[in-house]
C-alpha cells in the first residue's frame, strides 16, 4: 500500500514537471516551469555527504558501473537497440546516519522543460520508467550492507534519437509530506548526477 501511495504521487510529480499539473498546487505556471525537485522540495535530510552516498547506473547485462572518472555517466547504445539500465541509490555500509526509507529519482533531459510532451526523457528515445520511488531494502554484490534501492530501466534509442544529456536528480527520503506542502514533514537529501547517452548507428 505505503509503495503504492507514494509511487502514484510521484507520477502526479511527473505530470508537475511536464507542465501538465493542471490544479496541483502551486500554479500551473511554476509546476510547467519546475526545474528539479527542489522547486517544491526542502533540502533538510542528514544525507549531505557524498562520501557516503551511493548514486551508481550499472548496466544490467554486464553488471558494470557506466560512472566515468569525471562523475558522469556514460551510456552507449545501439540504435533500435534494448538497453537495460540499473539505477543504484542509497548509503554505504557503515554510514553514520539513519538509513533513508525510500529513494526516488528520476531522469530528466532539461530541453524538455516546459514543452508539450509527458515524457521528460531525451526525445527519441523509448524509455519504461524515466522515474521511480522505491522502499530502501535492496541488495547488490558490490555494495554489500549497504541501504540501497536497486530498479531497472530499459531504453531504447529510436530512428529519431540523438546523443543526449540528461540530469539524474535524486532524492533519499525518509517521512512523508504534509498533504500539498512538500516542504514540510518529508526529510529529503538532493543529488544531481549528469548521464550522457551515446546512440551508435554500427
Ligand atoms: C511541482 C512541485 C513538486 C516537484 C517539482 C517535486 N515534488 Fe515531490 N511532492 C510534491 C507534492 C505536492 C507531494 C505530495 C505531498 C502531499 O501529500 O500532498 C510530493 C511528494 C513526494 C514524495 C512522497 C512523500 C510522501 O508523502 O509519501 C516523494 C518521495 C517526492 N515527492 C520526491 C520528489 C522527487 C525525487 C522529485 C524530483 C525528481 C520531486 N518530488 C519533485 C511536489 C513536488
């Protein structure tokens, strides 16, 4: 029920985002114009440091880490092509605070921002789920003991796709709002990690 609850409110964030929040407060003009989650979100959870936060995209068929030594992603994918992607979130072993309850994110290409389309992923790519919240629980080899959400995403880049950047924006989470005051009750710590998406065509 409580995965349930907070996954339809995080679609009506995704209409927000879009442009097409309709009467969810506040006004339509600022939900069209809403550029990340800390348009309606507090930044005030314990989970600032990024030592001990963990955001990784692994691709699931390798098992592999896309991070590059700059702190980006790298994805490379062949035109008309699956892609399976693994969103990693959460804290190490050994983290000196209380672990988040639920992490949610979502991915956004910025030239989306304000149009017309309900999908804020790169235009042309195919995607299932460009956003997601999940109850912190999951487990991964190379993170042993740590409070992590593991999801895939599959993509697929189409005729029409192009290389692209987009922001993972990231919130570890942990209570929940007070009924359309986002700001208030919900501990919540905010991370941006870039991923470039490469489409091959050999
Ligand atoms: C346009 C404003 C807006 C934006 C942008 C927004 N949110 Fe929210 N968010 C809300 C509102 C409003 C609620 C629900 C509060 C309520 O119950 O009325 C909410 C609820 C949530 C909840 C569930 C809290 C609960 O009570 O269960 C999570 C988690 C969340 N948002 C994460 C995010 C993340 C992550 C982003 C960015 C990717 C984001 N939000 C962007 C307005 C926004």
């Amino acid at each position: 029920m409580k995965i349930k609850r907070v996954c339809v409110l995080t679609f009506i964030i995704m209409l927000a985002l879009s442009g097409k929040g309709m009467s969810y407060p506040p006004a339509v003009g600022i939900l069209g114009k809403a550029a990340s989650c800390m348009s309606c979100h507090a930044n005030n959870g314990p989970w600032t440091d990024e030592r001990q936060t963990i955001i990784d995209v692994l691709d699931k068929d390798t098992m592999k880490s896309l991070g590059q030594a700059d702190g980006t992603f790298l994805v490379t994918v062949k035109r008309g092509e699956p892609k399976t992607l693994l969103t990693v979130i959460g804290r190490t072993k050994g983290d000196t605070a209380e672990a988040p309850y639920r992490n949610a994110w979502l991915y956004l290409d910025a030239s989306t921002i304000g149009g017309s389309s309900l999908s804020k992923f790169a235009p042309g790519w195919d995607v299932n789920l460009p956003m997601s919240c999940r109850i912190v629980g999951d487990k991964l080899e190379q993170y042993e003991g740590a409070a992590l959400t593991v999801l895939p995403m599959t993509i697929r880049p189409t005729d029409v796709a192009r290389d692209a950047e987009l922001t993972l924006q990231v919130m570890l989470t942990q209570g929940e709002s007070v009924k359309g005051k986002p700001k208030e009750g919900m501990l919540g710590s905010y991370f941006e990690r870039k991923v470039k998406m490469k489409v091959t065509d050999e």
